[in-house]
C-alpha cells in the first residue's frame, strides 16, 4: 500500500513537472517572439529618429529666418490715413505698397499731420 502511494506520488511529481516543462518551453518561445519584436521595434525607431531628426532640421532652418530682424526702415502711413506705425506694426503691413509713405523718424510723420500708432507710442 505505501509502495502504491510512493508510486502515485511519483507519477504526480513527474506529471507536474512536465507542466512546469511545458510552461517552461511556452515561456521561452514568448521570450524569443518579444526578442524579435524588439529588434523589429529598433529597427523602425531608428528610421523614426531619423525622420524626427531630419524634420527638426527642417523645422530649425526655417526657424531661424524669423529670427533674423528686419533692418528698420523707420514709419509708414497711409497716403490717405492719419495715423503712422512702426515697420513691424500689423496695421502697417495692411497698407498697400502704392498708398505707403516712408519717414526716418516720428517728427517727420507728425509734421506731415500723422499722429501715432498705439504701436509707435
Ligand atoms: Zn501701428
């Protein structure tokens, strides 16, 4: 009788152990998938940090022509307004090149009856 348990007990370790067995295999072949997955992954990050570097080289050289400021060429007005801006004022840039009057400096604008700009002021 005990004889018969010893064996039980044997085939109930050897059957766990070719679970355990199994699990094992199954593990390593998940392993070996995720290690191939991985190398698929590298392999396209790097593609996508060259494309990521490539657009922010694109992206800094045109960034730099904003950076570069305008040399001031002084105060326009409006053939027909009244009122003058500095060169980078939005207002001013809505004034057609035929109708837009130049002057060097404020006194200039104002002698010819030019009041300013918020953005002058
Ligand atoms: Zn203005």
């Amino acid at each position: 009788m005990q004889n018969q348990n010893i064996k039980q007990m044997e085939s109930n370790v050897i059957g766990s152990f070719n679970l355990v067995k199994n699990d094992f295999y199954k593990l390593i072949n998940l392993i070996n998938t995720l290690q191939k997955e991985i190398e698929i992954l590298k392999i396209s990050n790097s593609g996508l940090r060259r494309d990521f570097s490539n657009l922010k080289q694109k992206i800094d050289e045109k960034s730099v022509k904003p950076l570069v400021k305008p040399s001031s060429k002084g105060f326009l007005a409006s053939k027909s307004g009244e009122k003058y801006h500095n060169d980078n004022c939005f207002l001013g840039k809505k004034i057609k090149s035929i109708n837009r009057v130049w002057f060097n400096d404020k006194i200039n604008a104002v002698s010819e009856g030019y009041s300013a700009c918020v953005c002058s002021i």
